[in-house]
C-alpha cells in the first residue's frame, strides 16, 4: 500500500480541478495547468479532496499510485501558491540582474551569459548576488534553475560558482608546499 497514494490531496479555496479521463487540470489564481496521468489510476472528486486508486490487478497501477497523487498535489500547489528556487552567486566580479526579458550574468567568461526568461517563469534579482526563480509549474522552476546553475557549478576549493541557496558545498584543501 502506498503511504503517499493513500492521503487525498486537499483544495485550497479558489482551486477548481476537472478530471476528463485521464487529464487532470487545475485552475487557480496562479494560472492553469494540466497533466496526464497513466490510465491505471482512477482519479476522483469528492468535495474539497482528491483521491488516487490503483485499478485493481496491475502491477504497474500501484507503482504510480503515489506518483499520480504527488503530480496532482503539485498542480494544486502550483496554481495556488506557485515555487521558488534561490540562487546565490560567490566569486569577484561575479553578478546578475534582469534586463527586459533576458537574465544577464557575468561569470567571469570573455562575455556576458544571457539567458531568455522562458514564459510562465519569473526571475528576480533582489541583489547582484541573489537569483529567485518563481512560476507556477515545478519541473520549470526547478529546470531554469538548474540550466542557470550549469553555466558555473560551485567548485569545491574557493566555492565560486552558482549555487542553491541551501546547497553545501563540500570544501577541498588546496595543494600543500
């Protein structure tokens, strides 16, 4: 039995969801999205909750049950309250900041990295050194984060680079004499 599928996923006041056979939509005041999920899974409405369950006799059915029910949960959470990423930026010279619809960041390349702000995403730079990524859909917020973070991963013997702002960097002790 899943411990995730099993809880219903709650509605927060105005989040509206329709279910059309496999297609699940959410609509809120953050937008709308939808996902379809595997037909093993029976998604159903009653009142303010969601329910997922598994069809019966299929192996594969209760391997997504929870999967299912956690897609479901981030629609609602998406449309209602949105995500945030933070990214902070360690290095001399290192900085960033929004221009129109592109994030420019100087990273201590020839030239300036500019990074086109996909739709359905908002970035903000409340300092030179501090990123938030924010938008309604998870896996977008988490992706534009994460192709940011690649133009300079964090490296480990001074910690310059991009990093999440609750990342760890594990320190290396530089080379002895």
């Amino acid at each position: 039995m899943s411990r995730i599928g099993k809880n219903p996923v709650d509605l927060p006041d105005g989040v509206s969801v329709e279910i059309a056979g496999v297609v699940v939509t959410a609509k809120g005041k953050l937008g709308e999205l939808s996902a379809t999920l595997t037909d093993d899974v029976d998604v159903s409405q009653q009142d303010n909750q969601i329910t997922v369950t598994p069809r019966e006799g299929a192996a594969h059915a209760r391997k997504m049950w929870g999967t299912s029910r956690s897609v479901i949960a981030n629609l609602v959470a998406g449309v209602s309250e949105g995500f945030v990423k933070k990214l902070e930026i360690n290095g001399v010279g290192y900085r960033a900041q929004v221009q129109g619809k592109e994030l420019v960041l100087q990273l201590g390349f020839s030239h300036d990295v500019k990074f086109p702000i996909p739709d359905g995403i908002n970035i903000n730079c409340p300092d030179q050194t501090h990123i938030e990524i924010s938008g309604a859909d998870k896996q977008k917020v988490g992706q534009v984060a994460a192709v940011i973070r690649a133009y300079r991963p964090p490296e480990p013997y001074k910690g310059k680079g991009i990093k999440y702002e609750d990342e760890y960097i594990l320190r290396k002790e530089g080379k002895k004499k």
